[in-house]
C-alpha cells in the first residue's frame, strides 16, 4: 500500500397514478410517450418518512479522533493563539470562549495545538424523530427503432432529481462546530459560549485541548439536493456493418451524475450552506462523477475497460470559514481492465487489474496519511485470477 500525497407534440398525455413504494412512503407519477421512441417520465409530490435506526438511536457512547486541520492553512483549533480568531478585531470574545468551555484562564493566552486530530465521541440519541423527504423527478428515455446497425442498440436515459428532507438524522462534524461556535460563517454573531455549537467542545481543564468534542446524532434542520443523472448504452453487431464475419461485438455503457447542491442546514430556522463540490465534512461530493465501461467480446472470449472519474473537490472547511485555506483535492481517473477467455465449452478463466496505472488516493483535508476511503482505491494496483467449470 502507498502512502496517499457517475420536437414533436405529445401523443399522449401523463396519467397519473399511486404507486405504493413502502408503508411511509407514496408516489404521484406519470409515463407518456412524446415520439414512438421516446419516452418521458416524471413522478412528484413523492412523501418518504423514516424512522431513527437502532443505531442512531441507541449507540453506546464511541470514541473518535476526527480532522479539524491545522491552523496554518486557516483551520484548526480558534482557540489557539496563532489562529486568526485569536488576533481579530473579536479575539478577546473568542478567548472568552474558549475559558468558558473549559480552557484554564492561565493557559489561554499562550495556548498552542499542533495536532489536527481532536477526541471526540459519537453517542445515539433516543430523542430523534423521524426524517421526512419529499422528491420530485422528470426524465426521458431515448430508444431508437431504427434499422441501422449503429442506432439499433443504443439506449440513454436522463433525469433530474429534486430532494428535499426535513428533521434529518445525522451528525455534525466537529470542524463545523467549532466554525459555526466561533462565528466564522456568522452563526455564532454575539460570541454567545451557551450558543448550541459551542456546547457541543468540550476541553481538557488542564491542557486547554478539546478532548471531549460531542457528535450525537441529531435531528438537523434538513438538506436539499438536486442533479442530473444520465445513462448511455450501445453496441453494434462488427459484422452488421461491415467490420468482420464472426461474433465479435463492440460497446460502450456509461453512467454519470451531475451534482448541482447538497445543502445543508445544521440547526431549523438557520440558514442552509451549499457543500456540493466538496470533501471532508463526512461525506463526498464531487460535481460531476462517472463511471464508462467499453467492451468488445465473441462467443468464446471478452474483453472489458472500465474508466471512473472522480471530479476535482474543495475541501469542506471552506463553506463554514472562507478564511480557511486547507487544500481540496484534483481530480481523479481509474482504469480498471479484465479479460475472459472460454478456452472449452464448460471452461472459462477470468484476469483482471483493478487500479491499471496503480494511481495513489488524495491527501484530504491537507493531513499527510489521510483519505476517503470509501471513495478512492487505498490498495493502489491489484490482480485478481478466476477459473470456473461447468459440470
């Protein structure tokens, strides 16, 4: 493993009808033809209710050490001397702050954190009501009847979603608390210590550190999020037109995801921030995501490469303090390539390479060692080898 540095009139009009997709859940929607060979679809006023799970619910306090960065790239700690909290027109509020959540008077003005990691626990919450999400979406669905070989089997389809879910169940990362707390997006005007985000730090009564930073999970005031979503299919027949006599077939199958918002608001009533296009809150959101795989095969062998793309991201701390300077990451490209030969009737082997050009993960959040490693290949370049009989 390295180290880390997806214009003809209607001929018909929409019908609506109920469809039932769970117990808490119901959808208004309509299919209807605007050529013999497009079809468009929508379904609104889509009401999805779900309630707390037994996690979220009633997880044992747990232990963590998440990322708040470094103060040198504008993020970190507030309460340390070197930040720009503690040297701004507000910096005895901020030291204010920090003695009232549990910093030593006699340490706060020479306090200085040099890790970019804190303590902090994650707890359920038996108080949590359940989330409700209304949806809306439009699409098409294109799908030729066409006599030539090169339209004949291609398929595409795009649509646009719309969510928005109210009382959502989650967590708040600590690197937003502590932004929102010490009103680096304004949430915090009056430097008030009872405010909600600044009771959720909690510090060390004798080294000044936060050690005790509290991620329950939580009822926030909502999200809405809204994009694209296209899928492309074809594949052509190498005989039909031309290109050989045997069974050979050539494809290409793409699927990709335009985000257009991922806001989010923390408290209800307060404002909703805008964190598409980032990493680094808990989640990841690159504007654009794909995944396109090209095939050609015969009856007795088949060939696959699958390139996936991972669009460029900001890191998230810049939504919560534009003061903040903590590098996003480029954008990111996989090719994975694999190979099936059937060399006997009941026999088949299978080779592949995931990660071809053995590309490492991003450094996120600018701390050395760090990723996402449910988004980028940790492993770097990897082999697998199949075989398989048929009896």
């Amino acid at each position: 493993m390295k180290s880390p540095i997806a214009i003809a009139p209607p001929l018909a009009l929409p019908v609506p009808r109920m469809i039932g997709l769970c117990d808490d859940a119901e959808v208004i929607g309509s299919d209807f033809y605007v050529m013999d060979y497009v079809r468009g679809r929508s379904f609104w006023d889509q009401r999805a209710i779900r309630a707390p799970n037994v996690g979220e619910l009633y997880t044992a306090t747990t232990g963590l050490f998440p990322t708040i960065g470094s103060v040198a790239n504008g993020a970190g700690d507030p309460c340390d001397t070197r930040s720009a909290f503690r040297n701004g027109a507000n910096a005895a509020q901020v030291r204010a702050i920090c003695v009232a959540q549990g910093m030593p008077d006699v340490l706060a003005d020479s306090y200085i954190n040099n890790v970019t990691q804190v303590a902090a626990f994650l707890s359920g919450n038996a108080n949590l009501k359940p989330e409700k999400a209304d949806t809306w979406t439009v699409g098409a669905v294109l799908s030729p009847r066409a006599a030539s070989p090169w339209l004949s089997n291609l398929r595409a389809s795009v649509d646009y979603y719309n969510i928005a879910i109210d009382d959502a169940i989650a967590t708040i990362p600590v690197s937003v608390s502590l932004n929102k707390c010490f009103n680096a997006d304004g949430s915090n005007p009056s430097y008030d210590a009872n405010n909600f985000f600044c009771a959720l730090i909690g510090r060390d009564v004798n080294s000044g550190g936060i050690t005790n930073a509290l991620q329950p999970y939580l009822n926030l005031g909502g999200y809405k999020t809204a994009g694209v979503d296209v899928q492309l299919d074809w594949s052509v027949r190498l005989a039909d037109v031309g290109l050989g006599d045997g069974s050979g077939r050539f494809g290409i199958s793409s699927v990709i995801n335009y985000l257009d918002k991922f806001e989010i608001q923390n408290l209800p009533g307060g404002p909703f921030q805008d964190f598409g296009r980032t990493i680094g809150s808990g989640t990841t959101l690159p504007r654009w995501r794909s995944t396109t795989s090209f095939t050609f095969g015969t009856d007795s062998m088949s060939a696959l490469l699958r390139w996936r793309h991972i669009g460029a991201m900001m890191d998230a701390s810049k939504v919560t303090n534009d003061a903040s300077t903590t590098p996003g990451v480029k954008a990111y490209d996989y090719f994975d390539l694999s190979l099936r030969v059937d060399p006997a009737e009941r026999f088949s082997l299978r080779f592949g390479v995931n990660n071809l050009f053995d590309k490492t993960p991003p450094v996120v959040s600018g701390v050395l060692g760090q990723t996402d490693a449910s988004t980028y290949d940790v492993l770097g370049r990897t082999y697998y080898l199949a075989a398989t009989a048929r009896f």
